[in-house]
C-alpha cells in the first residue's frame, strides 16, 4: 500500500518541480543579470559604437562603395586604413580583418570579423576546442581561437610594431564580433604575453572590445584581464550564455530551440558553486557592458540602458528563453542599439550641463572606479576559492613554454596533481600581498595597475 501512495506522491514532486522551473524561466529576463551593476557613462562607452563600425567596414570589398554602410556612414578615412586581408589570403586559418589608423582618436585598431555562416574555415576554427583542452597564464582558454591569435599577431606584429613606434602616444586596440571576438580577446591576452614582439608596449595602452563574444576562457583569467579586455553584449544574445559545445550548437542549428531548452534545464539543475569551482568551464570575457533595452511583459524596445560590472558569479549564466536570442547577436543590431544608447548619454550630459572640466575630473573618477571595481573581483573571486584567480602567473605563451627551463613538451604546464598544490599555496597569499604585486601608487598617489 505504502509503494503505491508514494508512486503519486513523487509524481506530484516531480511535476511541480517542472512546473516552478518553467514559472521562473518564463519570468527570468537579461535584465535580472545586471540589474545591481552600475551605469556606464559616456566617456567609458564613447569607443563601442564607433568600433562596431571598424568591424562592419570589414564586411565591405570596397570602403569607398559601402554597400552595407549604416546611417551616416562608418566614419572613417579609407585612406587610413593600413591593410585589409580577406579569407584567400589568410588561407581560411583566421578570419578577415582590417587594421586601421585612426587619428582622430589616436589609436592603431585591428578590428576582425564575425563568423560567416558559409565558410567551412570559420567553422573549423571555432570547433576546435576540448574541454580543458589548452592551458595559458595558468588558465584555460579556446584552442582554436587561441592558435587563430597567435596566427595573427606572427603575421601582422612586424606592423604593428611599426605603428607603435612611429605613434608612440597611441593606444592599441583589437576589436571582433562573435568569432572574432573570441579571436581578439585570445590576441590581447597573447600580446600582453609577448610585449617585446610590439616595441614592448604598456599593459595599459592595450585595449579590447569584444562584442557578442563567446565563452572563450576561464574564469580566473576572465577577472585578471578585465582591466584591458572588454565584452559588449545586447540584451538576450545566447552566445556568452552558451555553456555547451559549440560544435553541438552549430550541429543543432535547425533545432536551436530545443538544444536551447535543454541547456535552460541543465543550467537550472547545476548548483552554481559547482560552476565556479571548476576552472575549466569557460566564460565570457573580462568587463561587461549589458546594453538593455527590453522590460519584462512588455513589447517593442525601449531606449537602451547600458549597466557595466566586472562580476564573478552570476556571469550570464544561465539562457534566456526569448524570440530575440539570435537577433540581438547582430553586429548590425549591436551597433545601432550601442550608437543609440550613447547618444541618449550625451543628450543627458547635456541637460545636466556638464562643464568640460567637470567632464575631465568625472573621467578620472571613472578610471579609479574601474581600478576599485577590478581589485574588488579579484578579492571576491579569491573568497569564492576561483581556482587559480589569485594572482597573475608569469607563464607565457605556449611557444615560450617550450624555449623556457626544461625545454619539453609540458614546460610550464600545470599538471593535474600540482593544480591543488599551486592552489594550496596561493590560498595563503594574503589579499594585501595580492593588492601589492597587481598595484601601485602613482605620482598623484593614486592606486594603478602595474605595468
């Protein structure tokens, strides 16, 4: 009898478990992951709009015929533009790009392109990968966006090197979509890496902007690298919330619901301390700008609201069910809402009559925030045990590895049983010590990064 009641009893449990599953995914929105983080202002978000434009300009054959040109034009001078290769002459191994001279913000710009759903070569870039796969500055990252970096920075370093020299108060500054993305974020961690290979550039003249990137390393370097790397992404867009194999999300392109609605199932399912003790699941990218522009229950856009954070937990974790998930990862879309959401910032500062000098003294506040922000997820991701987000690591690239002290295959590499150790080890470093080797105090007394 008692085999008998508890058949319906766990039914029971099991329905409403699914039931208050689908009530909160048919009720979670993108909104609720950044809905705690601060709002950017214009001075920080001036660059996006502008660079997703470099990176549409890449699509064009010809910059003085655009042909897919937004309102007003890219706006930038052709005559600028340094080199441009398309997929024949990098033979398929990196996708097109375009660097470009930008003097009106000084700054040298190597902007990629996204995935082209045609080219075979795209996809075997962004399928190379194996879960914990590829190690690098003691993390894990994408094997094929990585070998794809260090494709491009051999082939293009003479240049940049050049540029840098002959502009020795520019920034650099490497910005992608999508595949791209991923690929640019690997090329500023890469260059970073190897400064000597570019007139051995400061740490804090490297910039990046990754927009609709996907989830490409782990987390410990997602939070070390937030002061240069930056991730733009616009409202529901799936790919940094995507967890699974990319290869299975290409593979299931004509089912992509259905892959979606397991994936909201099985991240509902796993606890999210789980999630951060593993320190090969990947994640986007460093700083995040959420550009949000839809309310719950309601239809049609509203003017968008960029929040930025640099956060540890809760970095979009989780799918969002929505008919716009593929439709906001648009370059196209992400350049229009970005454009609109920092003209909305400068109709504000202008209301507010702002004065110039208050305009510098708000941008220096901006940049000690971002300084404070930074250290203080690097003190939290060292509270929730990270693995290995305690410090930066002094390994280099993998070709450098195998020049260094013992010379074989596995020089520098982490083995399985020294993880813990190495871990162990850092655990006892204390925070103070941490603040000391990141940081230091410049003439003003200001706290910086070091170089």
């Amino acid at each position: 009898m008692s085999i008998v009641c508890g058949v319906p009893l766990l039914e029971c449990v099991y329905c409403l478990a699914c039931a208050r599953w689908v009530w909160k995914k048919c009720l979670y929105t993108a909104g609720h992951e950044s809905e705690n983080w601060g709002l950017a202002t214009a001075e920080e978000f001036q660059p996006i709009p502008h660079l997703c434009r470099l990176i549409l300009a890449v699509y064009e054959e010809d910059l003085r015929n655009p042909l897919w040109a937004p309102p007003g034009g890219y706006g930038i001078n052709p005559d600028w533009v340094i080199l441009r290769k398309n997929y024949e002459e990098t033979q398929g191994r990196v996708p097109p790009y375009m660097i470009y001279l930008d003097h009106d913000n000084a700054d040298i710009v190597l902007a990629v392109r996204g995935l082209n759903l045609a080219k075979e070569s795209d996809y075997a870039v962004l399928l190379d990968n194996k879960l914990g796969q590829t190690k690098f500055d003691g993390g894990y990252v994408h094997n094929g966006l990585l070998k794809a970096a260090e494709l491009l920075l051999d082939a293009e370093c003479e240049v940049l090197r050049e540029l840098i020299e002959r502009n020795p108060n520019y920034t650099l500054t490497f910005a992608g979509h999508s595949l791209g993305a991923g690929v640019v974020t690997l090329l500023a961690m890469v260059a970073v890496q190897n400064k000597d290979k570019l007139h051995n550039i400061e740490r804090k003249r490297i910039r990046c902007y990754a927009t609709a990137p996907a989830r490409c390393i782990s987390l410990n370097l997602a939070v070390r690298y937030a002061d240069i790397i930056n991730s733009v992404v616009l409202q529901d867009d799936f790919l940094p919330r995507t967890t699974t194999a990319l290869e299975d999300v290409f593979k299931s392109l004509f089912c992509l619901p259905c892959l979606l609605c397991l994936m909201c199932l099985k991240d509902t399912c796993t606890l999210e301390e789980k999630m951060l003790k593993d320190p090969r699941r990947l994640y986007a990218p460093g700083r995040l700008y959420h550009i949000v522009e839809r309310k719950p229950f309601r239809f049609g856009r509203f003017p968008p609201v960029v929040r930025t954070a640099v956060p540890v937990d809760g970095r979009f974790e989780h799918i969002v069910l929505s008919c716009n998930v593929t439709s906001d990862h648009a370059i196209i879309w992400i350049e229009k809402e970005s454009q609109k959401a920092f003209d909305l910032m400068l109709e504000k500062d202008q209301i507010m009559e702002i004065p110039a000098k208050q305009r510098m003294e708000r941008l220096e506040s901006v940049a000690r925030e971002h300084t404070e922000e930074y250290k203080a997820a690097l003190k939290r991701a060292a509270a929730l045990d990270v693995p290995q987000a305690y410090s930066p690591s002094a390994y280099g690239t993998f070709s450098e590895m195998g020049e260094g002290e013992g010379g074989g295959e596995n020089s520098g590499r982490l083995s399985e049983e020294q993880v813990p150790i190495l871990s162990s080890r850092r655990r006892r470093e204390s925070w103070n010590e941490l603040v000391g080797r990141l940081f230091h105090r410049d003439d003003s007394g200001q706290m910086v990064l070091r170089p």
